[in-house]
C-alpha cells in the first residue's frame, strides 16, 4: 500500500478515528506546540495537555504544588491563578525545571486531544521542525493536524505543515499520495520565500519568518494583546534539537527518544 501523507487545515477535517494507524503531527504555531518545546528545552519533565481549565486544576490536586506549574490561556491571556500564561519565553529553568507543566490553552490542547486515537502524536513547533522531520522520514501514514485560532484556518500553522511536507518530501526515501491541503500547504510554503530559503539553501532568518507570520489570523490576534515579541520566538527555526512526543496512553508530552 502506497505511503500516505495528509495536511489538514483544522481537526474537523478530519474525524479522530481516521487518525488511527498513522503518525499524528499536532502543529499550532502561535503559540501551545511552540511554547511545549520551550518548556520541555528549559527542563520540564513533561507536559500534560489539559482541556478545560477546571480539568488541569483537578489534575494539580494529585501533585504537590511544588512539583507543578500551570500555564495556558483563554482569548490569548494568561489564566487567573495561573503561574504563566502561553508566551514561549515565560518557561524558563528557573521556571519549569524539573517540574511538571499542566498546560491548557484554546486551540492546541484542543488539537492533541483530538489527535489522540493516532499510533504516535508528535508535537511540531517552527523551532523544532528538523527534529520532527527526522522522526518521520520512517512513518508511512503521517497525518499533520493544524490546530487553526477559534475555528478558523491560520496561516502560520499551513506554513509550518507545507515546511514540513517539503521536508519529508525531499528528505525521505518514500513517494507518498498526498492530500490536496498536503500539496497546497507545501506550495504555500515554496511560495512564501525566495525559494534557496524555502528549501533550506541559504538560511531563513527569524524576522524574515516573524514578518510572514504576522499576517496570520492567529498573529493577528497577538499583536492586538501585545504578544509580538511571541511571533519572534516562535519564528527560530530550529532553535531546539529535540522532538516533543505525546504519549496516547498517559497523555503525557516529553522528549522523544532515540
């Protein structure tokens, strides 16, 4: 049976159970997947994606407080009673070293939830986006899953999963059939930019990214909040070295393995 490599846009495109049997990849750029690689960089043993906020503060009572930290946002701002909201530079060592994080935020915990009948979830993130790839230059059935703001389809989540797809493509051995928001998200990618920096020739710098990204809904939204400085953190393109797995069973986010 031929590889198979699909982009959608948001998770009702696609039902939970057509995840089963693929390699789920869970992309919301701006700002839960990028701020779990933060987290997970600065030392926190692990993240668990909580869906509701009264869900992560029944969660913390199982946890001595100083084992816990709990992060996320509603309509973009920091939670009341929460120690961090879900800007990326807020999980520092100091921070979320050594610590469990319980993260709820309006789209992305959303998306991972959806995407958890899938065999593998991978969590993607602009400033992790080799490492991911590298994990699934194997995978046959790989299912990119972009979370979207309130509904509706981002722009910085396709770019990230037309970069991704382009990625795969030239980096793996395999021809995949490939959905049409698959072939659409890569050539909005290659689009994007001048086409050495699109496929890695010449290096894409952050600004250049965050520039691109700010014409986004979900960038929209931030900068109205006063969260530029967020669209730059999440525009460093391979910052990290390390690829964020979401354990289906435990629901646990930690470095993958191996």
């Amino acid at each position: 049976m031929k590889p198979t490599l699909s982009v959608y846009a948001l998770p009702r495109y696609v039902e939970p159970e057509e995840l089963a049997g693929t390699t789920a990849v869970v992309i919301d750029v701006l700002r839960a997947t990028t701020t779990i690689a933060y987290a997970l960089e600065a030392g926190a043993d692990e993240i668990i994606p909580c869906l509701e906020v009264s869900d992560a503060l029944t969660l913390a009572e199982q946890f001595s407080a100083d084992e816990i930290v709990l992060g996320g946002e509603r309509e973009g701002v920091a939670i009341d009673g929460f120690q961090l909201g879900n800007s990326p530079e807020e999980y520092s060592p100091d921070r979320v070293g050594g610590k469990t994080v319980l993260l709820t935020t309006t789209n992305g915990t959303r998306a991972m939830v959806h995407a958890r009948r899938a065999d593998e979830v991978l969590v993607a993130a602009f400033v992790d986006a080799s490492a991911v790839v590298a994990k699934l230059l194997d995978r046959e059935k790989i299912s990119i899953l972009c979370a979207g703001t309130d509904g509706r389809i981002s722009e910085d989540d396709v770019l990230l999963a037309g970069m991704l797809v382009d990625q795969i493509h030239r980096r793996g051995g395999m021809v995949y059939q490939q959905n049409a928001q698959a072939i659409t998200a890569r050539e909005f990618w290659l689009n994007s930019f001048a086409l050495p920096q699109a496929l890695g020739v010449e290096p894409l710098h952050a600004d250049h990214l965050a520039d691109e990204l700010r014409k986004s809904f979900g960038a929209r939204n931030l900068i109205a909040l006063g969260f530029d400085d967020d669209i730059l953190a999440a525009a460093q393109i391979d910052r990290f070295d390390m690829a964020p797995r979401l354990d289906t069973t435990t629901f646990r986010i930690r470095k993958a393995e191996g």
